[in-house]
C-alpha cells in the first residue's frame, strides 16, 4: 500500500519537501477526528 | 515618477512606492498527490491579515480541512463555523462550534473542474482569536461561504491542509495585506 505524502514548503527559505507520512503522523492526524466520515457537507 | 501599478520599462522603483504595495505575494506552492500540506511561516509580523488562496483537485471526491499551525506543530486550536452551503439548488445552513479544524472544501477528480476557494486571514500571528471569512466553489452546483473564528489566541505562523481518504493535486498561495 502507497503511504500518504505530505507536501511541505517553508516560505522564509522556499524550501519544498516531500515524503512520505511516517506512521505516527498519519495516525496522529487520524487521531485528531479527521477522518473521510467528516465530510459533513451534503456532498454525495 | 511611474504610479504603481504603472510601472514603465526601466523605472527605478523607490521603497516609498514598494511599501506602497497593499498586497504582497508571500508564497505559492504547488502540490502533487498529497495527503496533507503544509505552508510554514507564511504568517508573521509582516502584515496582520493575509488571503489564502487554493486550487486543486483529488484522486476521489471527498474533503479537505485546514488547520493553523505554529512552527514546529499543529497546535489544537479550536474553531467555530457559521457558513451556508449552496447544494441541490438550495442554501443550506452548515454551522459548527468547537471544532479541531477548518472545512476547507471538497472535491472531485477531474483536474479541469478544480475546487478553488479563497479565505482571509485576520490576525493570525497576534495572541488573539483569529477570525477567517472564505467563499468555496466546490465544483458545478456547490458553493460555501462561512465566518470561521478561531477561540484559542496562539500566535500561529503556517497552515495545514488534510485530505480525508484521497491525495490532492494543485496549489496554494498565501498573499499579505498591509495595512
């Protein structure tokens, strides 16, 4: 399974990253109640 | 002497008129296939308010949130919504209290309909509640505009957004207002 990137740029020195997620990054985010059943909206 | 935003060929620009500048470009960064994104110190004692602006599209349809940040962390701010939903040819009220983060927009997968939203900033990097005002165009047939304001007054320097089950591809900018 392809882990979860995360893109990051630092605007005072215009220094981009991208990686993967580490796994306590991803279950910290997961952790946070952010999770595909937030879609609250009423998209379909 | 060439008035800003008439600039001549060869114009010798003085601080006088570049301190003129009302809206200053501070970043634009462009993403691939990315869960979350980050925008660090994008917010500072430069300015007071900022305009954020997004466009992207997913890998699916889904959402996408954002949340302020301090340098080294997300911080657990808290966030309340006041906003209306257009959908199904009808507004519809779409009001949270206390929430963990900021409903961004959603999105669907096709790169030539993106979702674009804009929001501004006011007082992000001052130990003070900040208050967002964002219109969304979701895609065709969707459209959001809230007040979000953000209860807890740390003094926040970034932003992260986070897809929910699906990587997003596009750009964000971050623009300052002087004041």
């Amino acid at each position: 399974m392809t882990k979860p990137m995360i893109h990051i740029y630092d605007c005072v020195t215009g220094q981009e990253i991208v990686r993967e997620m580490t796994d306590d990054e991803y279950q910290a985010l997961l952790d946070s109640g952010l999770t595909p059943a937030d879609d609250e909206t009423t998209d379909e | 002497m060439a008035t800003p935003p008439t600039f001549t060929t060869g114009s010798v620009l003085t601080a006088a008129q570049m301190n003129a500048v009302g809206l200053w470009k501070i970043a634009t960064t462009t993403f691939s296939a990315s869960t979350l994104v980050e925008v660090n110190n994008c917010f500072s004692s430069d300015y007071d308010n900022y305009l954020v602006m997004t466009s992207f599209y997913g890998n699916g349809t889904g959402a996408v949130w954002l949340r302020v940040k301090t340098a080294t962390a997300e911080t657990g701010a808290v966030y309340d919504r006041n906003a209306v939903y257009w959908y199904a040819n009808a507004w519809n009220a779409f009001d949270a209290a206390n929430q963990t983060y900021l409903f961004l927009q959603n999105h669907v997968s096709t790169s030539t309909n993106k979702s674009a939203g804009s929001l501004t900033f006011y007082n992000p990097n001052k130990a003070e509640q900040t208050a967002v005002l964002s219109q969304f165009s979701d895609y065709t047939g969707q459209f959001m505009l809230a007040n979000h304001r953000i209860e807890t007054t740390t003094q926040y320097t970034g932003i992260q957004m986070f897809s929910g089950g699906y990587t997003i591809t596009g750009s964000v900018s971050v623009y300052g207002y002087r004041l």
